[in-house]
C-alpha cells in the first residue's frame, strides 16, 4: 500500500495494531522475546551467583569450622566476633545475599569470617553457644575489627 508521507503510514500502522489479531500476535511475540531474554539472563545470575560463593566457600575452607559439613545447601558465613547482622545492616546487604559474598572477594577475605552450617550457626546465635561445643561466640568486636566498607559495583 502506497503511503503519502510518513505521517501516513504511521498512522495505518496504529489502525493495523489496533485489529485484534494483530494486536495478539503482537503480544504473543513480545512475550516470546521476553521469556526467552528472561530465562537466560536469569541462567546467567544464578551461575555467576554460584561462581562467587564457590570461590568464598572454597576459600574458608568449604566445611562448617564446628561440625564439619560440607555440603554447600547447609553453609553460611558467619562473622567470628558476633557482630554479623550489626555489619550487615550498617554496610547495607542482606544476609547471606550475593552481594556480601562479593563484598568478601573485593575486602580480599577478611580474617574474621568463617564458614558454619546453618545447625551451629542458629544454636551459636540464639542460644550462644553450640552443642558440638568446637566453637565459641568471639569476643565482642574491638573498635577496628572490619575492614572499611566499598559498595560494590
Ligand atoms: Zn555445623
Ligand atoms: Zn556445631
């Protein structure tokens, strides 16, 4: 269909996109795109994500330092002196997120952190002490006990 101008021939498109199958197909290709770009972009997140942890794990030993665990979907990093929610919230990260593990790489692995299973963790922080009875709550943190904190990028 010949068109007189540009101006023309936008405004039959916005006619053409407004016919009801158009307007499916449309939506069903965006959709498309978006699933296919979503589900690899996310595959591309959980694997660096799991690249990082590995390296910090890898680096604490990849074993809780009380009982001994080693398999990865029970360990967490936990902060010698006790003072790991106080850190967190000050530096801003969430728990045990991504982002503290890349914090960690780029403090070049701070001396105080550890690795504990979630087991030793919980009962060392709620109860202060843990049944296994290998490790103990640190001493309360001396005024310099963390390195200055950088946002990662
Ligand atoms: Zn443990
Ligand atoms: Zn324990």
């Amino acid at each position: 269909m010949p068109f007189r101008s540009v101006e023309d021939r936008k405004e039959y498109m916005k006619r053409y996109m407004q016919l009801p199958h158009a307007k499916e197909a449309n939506k069903k290709r965006s959709l498309n795109n978006y699933y296919k770009d979503k589900e690899s972009w996310k595959e591309r997140v959980k694997r660096r994500k799991k690249e990082i942890r590995q390296i910090v794990m890898k680096h604490y030993g990849g074993k809780c330092k009380c009982c001994g665990e080693s398999k990865d979907e029970f360990l967490t990093i936990d902060h010698i002196n006790g003072d790991g929610a106080e850190h967190k919230r000050k530096i801003g990260l969430k728990r045990c997120g991504n982002r503290f593990y890349q914090w960690i790489v780029k403090n070049n692995f701070p001396s105080d952190l550890r690795i504990l299973c979630w087991n030793c963790n919980c009962s060392l922080g709620f109860r202060g002490y843990c049944p296994h009875g290998n490790i103990k709550k640190g001493e309360k943190a001396t005024n310099k006990s963390l390195p200055l904190f950088e946002m990662p990028v």
